[in-house]
C-alpha cells in the first residue's frame, strides 16, 4: 500500500498549474460537501429503525458514508484522518443548516455539478487529465490533498 505522501505526490503532479490549484482548493471542498449532502439527503428510515436513532443530523446516509472514508484515511495517517473528520463534521453540520432552507437535495445538485465543471476547466488549463481517471482513489486523496496544503501535515 502507498504511503499518504506517496499519494499526495503523484496527485500534485497533475495539479502544478497555479489557476488549477486554486480551483481545486475551493472546488474538491465544494464536491466532498455536495456528495455528503447528497447522501444526507437519501431518506434514512433504515437507519432510524436499524439504530433507534432518529435525529436526522446522526442518523443519515453521510454520516454512514463516511465511515468507510475514515477507515481509508485511517490505514495512511492519524493526522489526516482527524483533519478529514474535522471537516466531515463541518459538511454535516452545514448541509442539516442548508437542509432547513433549501431542498437538500437540489443544492447538492447544482454545488456537485457547478463544482466538477470548474474542476475539469481547471484541468483544461492545466494540460492534463484528472488523477482519478487513472486511480478512482484519487477522488479520496483529493480532499486530503487539500487539507495537507491548508495544514502543512505531514503525514
């Protein structure tokens, strides 16, 4: 298994543009939101009967997605994976605010869809395909690249 900085690295060879990087900083957090609103926004009467847990801020589809996010993250590195629950609490408690003013589900929507187009022009200007078209991994690294820029973490 790679290492967090091995992944990390061969993920930044392909984000060197500058414009590209600045995209990615505001739009990978944008995509990594959407996703767990759209999760949140799948009704969660499974969970509330598997769990006995009703609140829907604990009880939704993000909260179980992430899960098995945090297991991956946790494999690589402590430091990243607290980094990245930090912000999976952030994406939940923003997308329940947002879901008491707006249908959930279309905001997720229109913030995924808006989001990977600017990525993929960002990718146009930098002359080079996405990571993840490579590895579907990279859709992981991403975010943790990210967060390693804003933390200056090393694994």
């Amino acid at each position: 298994m790679q290492t967090l900085q091995q992944l990390l690295d061969k993920y930044a060879e392909s984000h060197q543009n500058k414009t590209n990087k600045i995209i990615h900083y505001f739009c990978v957090p944008a995509i990594f939101f959407s996703v767990v609103g759209l999760l949140m926004s799948i009704p969660s009467g499974l969970i509330t009967s598997a769990t006995g847990i009703t609140d829907p801020l604990y009880a939704n589809w993000g909260v179980v997605f992430l899960i098995p996010v945090l297991v991956f993250y946790i494999r690589l590195s402590l430091k990243m994976t607290v980094l990245i629950l930090s912000f999976s609490i952030l994406c939940i408690l923003g997308n329940y605010q947002l879901s008491l003013q707006f249908s959930l589900l279309q905001a997720s929507i229109v913030i995924f869809v808006i989001a990977w187009i600017i990525q993929f022009y960002g990718h146009k200007i930098e002359g080079k395909k996405p990571s993840f078209l490579d590895d579907v991994k990279f859709l992981m690294v991403g975010p943790a690249w990210i967060l390693d820029h804003i933390f200056k973490s090393k694994n």
